[in-house]
C-alpha cells in the first residue's frame, strides 16, 4: 500500500524538480511492414537516428523502444501517483503526431472492438479487464492503482473533458446537447472548469465506466495517418482528497490529469479536406504550436536571467495546463513517435519539443489547506455545487417544496457557519456529509442506470421532452441571460411565453417579455414570494462571490430552469390587470 507521510516537514517542503520526459518509439503497424525505420532507443535513455548513425544528445527520463510494454510505462510513472496520496498535483500528458500511440499508451488497445462494450457487457468489462490488464493504458492503470492503494479516509472524484476546436467540453455530459464550458480562476482552485461534472467514485468500476462513457463521446476522424484518430484534446481528472485532518490540523487535496492529446497532421496538398477537418486541423496545429512556444519560453527562461513571458493564454490547452507547465505539478510528458521514415520530419519536431520539455524546471509543494481556515470557504464552494445538483435532481422529479425547503436550509446552515469557529470534527463531518450528499444525488440522477452509456442521452431526452429544452433538431439549450441580476427563465415548449425578472434597487420587479397571461391574486402572491425568496438566494451568492469563490457559478445555478417553471402562465387567457401591473414594473425599471 502506499504510505501517505504527510509530516510537518513535507508539508512545509517546497522542491524543485524538472519536467519528466521519456519517449515512446511505437512498433511499425500491419500496413507499415517492410517500412525502413529510423529510429532506436540506445541504453534506455538516449534516441538513436540509425540511418546516420547519430545520437541525439539528449539523455531523457526513459525511452522505451518498441518492444515495450504498457506495464513498462505504467511503473516510470508510478512515483508521481504515490505522490498524489501527499497532496502533490500530478500531469501526465500524452504528446506526438498523429497515428503515433497517444490513445494507445493512454488508454490502451482499442478494446471497443476486442470486447463489444456495450450495457451487456458492462458487468464483465471490468472484471475481464481487471484479469488480464496486459493492454491497459495509463488511465486504467492508474484507476486500478489508486482504488487497490487507497488509503484510509480518503475520497476520490473523476471527471473528464475534451478541448475540440478550442472549446471546451464535459465528456460526461450527453454529447448531443454539447454546453460550451469557461476556464476560470481562483485563489482557492487555480485554473478550473466552470460546471464540469465531478463524479464522486467508490470503486474502479464507477471510474471505469465513466471512462469508457468519455470516450465514447471523444470526437474522432479517419485521417491518412490513422483509421481513427483523436480530433480533440482530452483531460481524465482525478481528484484525490483526505476527509480527516491530520495531527497538525491540515487536509490534502491533490489533482492527477491524464492528459491525450489530438496529434498533429501535416496537411497533404495532395489531399481535399473537409472544411470540419481543416478548421480541426488548424486548431489542433496552432495549439500545439502555443503549447511549443510555451515550453520553449520556459526552457529558456531556465537558462536566462531575463525572463520571457508565457503566452499560457493563447490557446485553451496551454491555459488549463498552466499549472502543470509552470506551476505546482509533477509533470511526466510522454513523447510518442513512429519508427518508420515517412514520419521522418514529425519524429525530429516531436524530439525537439521533448529536448525543450526536458529543460523545464517546476516548483512543487503539496496541496495542503488548515481546516479551520479555508475549510469553511470551500464548504460553501460545495453548498454551490449541491444546489446545483439539487436544481437537477428537481429536474429527474424531486418534488419542488422538498427543493425549496432544502435551498432555504443550506442558506440558514450557512448563516450559523459563518458565526462560528469549526472544529476539526466538524470539518470532517461537513467533508463525509458532502460526499454523501453527492452520492446520493448521483444516484437519484442516475438511478439503476449509473454507468450506462445511454442513460446521458436518456437522461437529455427526458429533459428535452420536459423542460422545453430544443428537439434533435435544435439540441442546443435556450440562452439564459446573465447580467449581474438578471435571470430569464425558461418554462415548457408548449407555453410560448417568457419570464423575465430582474432585481434592481432593492425591488423585485416583473416583466412579461412576449404575450399576456391572466394571473390570480394568489398567483401573483406566489410569484412575488418566488421573487423575493430567489432574492435571498442571490444575496446569499453575491456574498460569496465576494468570497472570491467562483462567481459564475451562480450563473449556472441561477440559469437552471427552477421555481420559475412552477409558474404555470397561461398565454390564452389575457387581464388588464396584468397588463397595468405590467406596465408598472416597465416603468419603474
Ligand atoms: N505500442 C504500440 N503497440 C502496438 N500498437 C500500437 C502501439 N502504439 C500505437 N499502436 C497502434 O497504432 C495506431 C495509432 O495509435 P493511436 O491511435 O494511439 O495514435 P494517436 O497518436 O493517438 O493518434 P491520433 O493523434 O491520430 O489520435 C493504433 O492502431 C494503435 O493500436
């Protein structure tokens, strides 16, 4: 088992350490056989050109020859796993041109085809991977050592994105309803994704499962070079976290990205593109080449006093890894390249990067924070996060009173935390209690059907039919606008007409955007209480946000079609009252 030492030592502890970087020369494919290759390993550390007999001079971290096996990989990389039990961030990136072995080391053969995954299959997918783990990648590998590892009071979270065409995607999302995500950053978190589902897991199985989901949703297109290859970048994200402090009062919280991304393709003038594959193409070609300046400045900045800048900011990926390039991450970066002459000009741009890599130094400590401090702050960041999820459980059915009365709990509980001083009991209750709320709200999302690739498009479907949401056709959500205090709410298909409401100066003022409807005194009532209820929520969120706690959640948990929807307008039947009162509110606006 590993050990977690979390001593006061470590915890204190800032190193420094270089970027790991080993390559991977991929044997020659069936369709490649009688190819010349130009490429060797030489001593297990040094890439031998052997046409010319040259060596390049760069001594890597490994470099595994073509003979090498998945488990080979797996073990080089095994320090930075161990760390991440101590609270150490961890990177492992997959990098190389297409068709050079990046999916292959990451996630393995193409076992879809070997074994027809399917929800049939499911139940034994594990357990057949788990007996014979020969053709594993990384990713399951490393779900196998950190659930066979596990220490004690431990809780580990997955989630999954791709970066496609330089935006941003949750791959445990339904594809078909694909919702644009936003980078962010905050003290607590650094950089992070906006509303990326995080999966609270129990075992390899649930982790697998989600796995297998992402990557069903992956985008990916036959090319010269490979029969199916990735289009997209994409991030596997483990988060790794105590739930007890420890003698010195202090928690650890510690990321694993798993990184595969899209190759890079040379564009053959010989050959038509689509216009996707070219706008793929070029994206994928200039983040790469941002990713490329990025080492670069780096590495030099290494060398030279005087400090160049990094343009992080330039592309999506570059930003999302700016911890794991320049920040506080173990960061192993796996070059992969083909043997055979024809990759001749890719292989010596995929080793120049990796002799770059190899010069980059990275200042690293362990993610630590004192329970009695920052705990309370990243309570309330999950109090966000489970309105959120509770938003959605009303959407799979949760009766609306329960929804209501739970929002106003959290916000009496946060109101009694912010007077006092937690204890570390406490903080560990709230850390089991909010796991436990998350488990239970992911089985009421997803029922008997966890895991099942279909149960996300099932899931959409429902929504679809439900909640307004477009048809096939038109998949994309209606825009709800966001301005400070401005919510538009987004009731059934079949009642046409919109809701605006907008808070300003203290009033909670009404605007009926399209149409008239009758309403009811009581009716009114109601929506005024709405109103004024919903307000206590926003006030409650804007004081977080001053928190600098990630302020556009309360975009996503505001937006969320919610009490409004319980407004059951009536577009046929039209009052003069309403009107007045309408016409009132657009005044005093
Ligand atoms: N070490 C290896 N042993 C056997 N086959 C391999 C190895 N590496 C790659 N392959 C095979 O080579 C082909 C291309 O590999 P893979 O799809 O992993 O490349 P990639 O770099 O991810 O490409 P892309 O960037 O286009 O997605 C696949 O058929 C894969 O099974």
């Amino acid at each position: 088992m590993y050990q977690s030492k979390q001593s006061s030592k470590q915890v204190q502890e800032e190193r420094k350490q270089p970027i790991k970087v080993s390559i991977r020369i991929r044997p020659l494919l069936k369709k490649e056989q009688g190819q010349e290759t130009i490429v060797k390993s030489e001593n297990k550390k040094f890439v031998v050109f052997e046409q010319s007999t040259q060596i390049l001079k760069q001594e890597f971290d490994r470099v595994f020859d073509d003979q090498s096996l998945q488990v080979e990989i797996y073990n080089n990389l095994n320090e930075c796993i161990k760390q991440a039990f101590d609270g150490f961030n961890g990177t492992i990136l997959a990098y190389g041109q297409t068709g050079s072995g990046k999916t292959y080391t990451m996630f393995g053969s193409d076992w879809e085809s070997q074994m027809n995954f399917s929800i049939n299959h499911q139940a034994t997918y594990c357990a057949d991977l788990k007996s014979d783990i020969s053709f594993a990648g990384i990713i399951p590998r490393v779900i196998f050592g950190l659930f066979d590892n596990l220490p004690k009071n431990f809780y580990i979270y997955c989630s999954f994105l791709q970066i496609y065409n330089e935006k941003i995607y949750d791959l445990l999302q339904d594809h078909k309803v694909p919702v644009q995500l936003n980078l962010h950053e905050s003290k607590l978190d650094g950089i992070y994704v906006e509303n990326l589902t995080e999966y609270a897991v129990n075992n390899y199985h649930d982790c697998l499962t989600l796995m297998k989901r992402g990557e069903r949703n992956r985008i990916v297109r036959q090319t010269t070079m490979n029969l199916k290859s990735s289009r997209s970048h994409t991030i596997f994200q483990l988060i790794i976290e105590t739930n007890k402090v420890d003698k010195h009062g202090v928690l650890f919280k510690s990321k694993l990205n798993l990184c595969d991304l899209a190759g890079s393709e040379k564009i053959n003038k010989l050959e038509v593109l689509s216009n996707d594959h070219f706008v793929e193409l070029k994206n994928i070609n200039q983040s790469l080449t941002t990713l490329g300046k990025v080492i670069q400045n780096l590495s030099q900045n290494n060398k030279n006093k005087q400090k160049l800048p990094i343009p992080y900011r330039e592309s999506k990926l570059t930003r999302l890894l700016q911890d794991s390039l320049g920040g506080n991450t173990m960061t192993h970066i796996i070059v992969n390249i083909a043997p055979n002459i024809y990759n001749i000009d890719e292989t010596v741009s995929s080793l120049k990067f990796a002799q770059r890599a190899k010069n980059v130094t990275i200042k690293i400590q362990p993610n630590k924070f004192n329970a009695n401090d920052q705990v309370l702050v990243n309570k309330l960041i999950k109090e966000i996060d489970y309105l959120k999820s509770l938003l959605n459980m009303k959407r799979s059915g949760l009766n609306q009173n329960d929804l209501h009365f739970k929002l106003m709990k959290i916000q009496e509980e946060n109101e009694r935390l912010r007077e006092i001083q937690l204890s570390n009991d406490d903080v560990e209750k709230i850390i089991q209690e909010n796991r436990k709320m998350k488990e239970e709200i992911q089985k009421l999302q997803q029922q008997s059907s966890f895991g099942d690739p279909s149960e996300s498009s099932y899931i959409v479907k429902k929504l679809q039919s439900e909640e307004g949401f477009g048809s096939e056709g038109t998949t994309e959500r209606r825009p709800l606008v966001y301005n400070g205090m401005f919510i538009v709410s987004n009731p059934g298909n079949q009642q046409k007409t919109e809701v605006q409401v907008r808070f300003k100066d203290g009033r909670n003022q009404l605007q009926m955007k399209k149409g008239y409807v009758e309403i009811s005194d009581q009716q009114e009532q109601r929506q005024k209480r709405f109103l004024s209820e919903k307000r206590r929520v926003m006030e409650r969120l804007q004081y977080l946000d001053q928190l600098q706690i990630k302020n556009e959640m309360t975009y996503s948990l505001l937006s969320q079609p919610s009490h409004f929807n319980s407004f059951q307008l009536n577009e046929g039947k039209k009052t003069t009252k309403y009107k007045q009162l309408e016409k009132q509110l657009i005044q005093k606006q």
